[in-house]
C-alpha cells in the first residue's frame, strides 16, 4: 500500500487519520510517518482497509433505510 492508496481507502471510508488510528489503536503520528514514507506501511493496514470498504459496500446494499430503497 502507497500513501495515496492509504488516503484514497481513508477517503473512501469517510475517515480521517484521528479516526483510522481510534479504530485500530495506533499511535496518532503513525499514519504520518507513513504518508511522508518515514516509515512502510504494514500490509494489514491494506487488509483492514479493504475489510471495512467491503463492509461498508455490504451495509450500503443490505441495510439501507427504505427511503434510500425507495429512491433507487
């Protein structure tokens, strides 16, 4: 994973850094050193990533509110 590909899931999952770091329990300058490539990027950060994108997919076509049905 890239610092753009890690911001581009962020931004997907309308997450800021504060917010990735609350959920995973990383220190907060982590996912700094990280844009700035001080530091790799662990490749369970793609994985979680792409684990929450897909259940936000899920939660999208499956549990949305039955005006959001109503519009579709």
């Amino acid at each position: 994973m890239t610092p753009e590909t890690f911001a581009a899931a962020l931004d997907a999952l309308h997450w800021k850094q504060a917010d990735f770091c609350r959920k995973t329990g990383v220190n907060k300058s982590t996912p700094s050193n990280w844009m700035t490539e001080k530091t790799p990027i662990p490749l369970w950060v793609g994985a979680y990533l792409g684990a929450m994108q897909d259940l936000a997919a899920l939660h999208t076509k499956y549990l949305a509110t039955t005006k959001d049905s109503a519009s579709e």
